[in-house]
C-alpha cells in the first residue's frame, strides 16, 4: 500500500515560514489518518477521504479557503479517477458547497458523471449537500486589494490499495480571479488520471497542464511500457516547450511513489507505513 498527497504550490514571496510549516504539519496529519484509512479501504474510497480532509482544511486552495474569481464569487472543481474501472466523475465550477469531492463521489455511480456550473450545484443540492459558504476572510482582502494571489494550492491524492488497485482525486478553487466559466485542469484527465497501470494528480497552471495533457500523458506511457521516470521526463520536457508551469503526483502498479515540477515548491508528501516524507 502507497500514499502521496499535495497542497499545490507554495509561495516564497507571498506565504510566510509559519504558514510553510502549518502546511508540512497538516499533509503529515491526513497522510498518517489516510494511510490508517487505507488499511481497510479501497483506493478510490482513500483519495477521496484524503482530499476531503484537505478541503476542510482552510490552508489550502481547495473547499474552505478557496481562491475567488474575477466576479466576487468562489467556484470550485474536484475529480476522481478509478484505476479499476477506467471510470472518471467530477464536478466543474461547483458553488457553495463544503466538499466538491464527496459530489465527485456522489456522481461516480451515475450515468452522467461530469457536471458543471449551475447543474452541479443544483445536483448537489438535490442529493442533501447543504449551502456552504467556502470563503475566508483572507482569501476576500486578497481580492479585495486585487492582489492576483501566488499561492496555487489546489490538492491531490493518488493511493495504491492492498489489491493493487489505483485511484486518483485532485480538488481546487482555481487560479483566483479568472473570468468567469473558465475551466480549471483539475476536473479533467490532463489534471487527474489512473488506470490499473499509474495514477497521477497534477498542480499548477490549469490551461498549461491541460495543453501538455500532463495525467493522461504519463499515465498512458507507463501503461505502455516507459518507467515511471521516464514518463515523466518525456512530458515534462514537453511542457518545458510551451514554459508550462506544472507539479504532479504518482504512484504505479509496482508501488513506485514518484513526483516532479517544472518549479520547485510544490508542497506534498508520501507515506509506505513506515517513513513520512514531507517536501515543500
Ligand atoms: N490547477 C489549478 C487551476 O489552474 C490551480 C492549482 O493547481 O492551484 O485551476
């Protein structure tokens, strides 16, 4: 069984050595729960346990704290990727709820898995997800001073399970201050992959990860033979082509825990049931 979340990129300039640490503290808290959690769990149940716990989790950009929009208004994205079935559910621009994630969940099991706008929020209301307001006072004086805020940190988790299945979930609030009805990365394939071979969750710039199709690009290379090292060198100098601005996350089928950024702070760490790593 393997473990590997992500808080999304930390800013030198922007976030203090207390709120660095606060960070570091909060991903070793859900990786120890979540690995427990692992224990008796699927995969897919495991991610979105990890990335649940992380959206309540105000340091980061993803449920309570997330980043608002150019209108005034927070509008969030999550997904969720089984490795076992192939199948992929997530909502898109999803308002006033507490966790986007459990409606990604929610969705998994119907026919029409990938909602957006008004139509997930209504969904969501209609299956007992109750008004929540996701803002925090810090993230409106950021807007308020339109101060475009540095602090991409949307969250990840990728999880191996005892029978060697993979799954993948990944949650934002987005860039801040986007025009709205623009689409983040993180309810598609090119922010969020697994199949039975890799699963990955990715950071960064949404419209940089989803022209280099990051997830679905390293994914599909490990299926077809790369090492986990290699897929990632292979996309990665792609999205050096276009100067994208990328972190993601990974494990495969051999149990291979891996990561890399085309800008290094993102914030994430791993668990195997023995050693914690936290990186930032
Ligand atoms: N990828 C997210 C987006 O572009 C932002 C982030 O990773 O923090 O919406």
């Amino acid at each position: 069984m393997k473990l590997i979340i992500h808080g999304g990129f930390f800013s030198e300039s922007s976030q203090s050595l207390e709120t660095k640490v606060a960070k570091q503290n909060a991903l070793k808290r859900v990786l120890t729960n979540s690995y427990e959690y692992l224990k008796t769990h699927t995969a897919l149940e495991t991610v979105v346990h990890a990335v649940e716990q992380l959206e309540d989790d105000e340091l980061f950009n993803a449920g309570i704290g997330s980043q608002i929009q150019s209108d005034g208004k927070i509008r969030m994205s999550a997904s969720l990727m089984d490795g076992k079935s192939n199948k992929f559910s997530g909502v898109i621009n999803i308002e006033n709820v507490k966790n986007p994630i459990r409606i990604a969940e929610k969705l998994f099991n119907t026919q029409d898995r990938v909602l957006g706008g008004e139509g997930a929020t209504v969904y969501a209301r209609l299956n007992k997800f109750d008004f929540f307001n996701p803002e925090i006072p810090q993230r409106r004086k950021e807007y308020e001073a339109k101060l475009e805020s540095k602090s991409l940190g949307t969250v990840g988790c990728v999880a191996l399970d005892a029978n060697g299945n993979i799954a993948a979930a990944t949650s934002t609030g987005g860039k801040g201050f986007e025009v709205p009805g623009r689409i983040s990365d993180s309810a598609t394939t090119a922010g969020n992959y697994a199949n039975a071979f890799c699963g990955v969750s990715c950071t960064g710039i949404g419209e940089d990860i989803v022209s280099a199709s990051v997830a679905t690009k390293i994914v599909t290379r490990v299926s077809d033979e790369f090492t986990i090292d290699k897929a990632f060198e292979k996309t990665f100098t792609e999205l050096k082509e276009i100067d994208g601005f990328c972190g993601a996350i990974a494990i495969d089928s051999k149990g291979t825990v891996y990561h890399l950024d085309s800008h290094p702070s993102m914030v994430y760490g791993s668990f195997d049931g023995k050693t914690i790593d936290v990186f930032q």
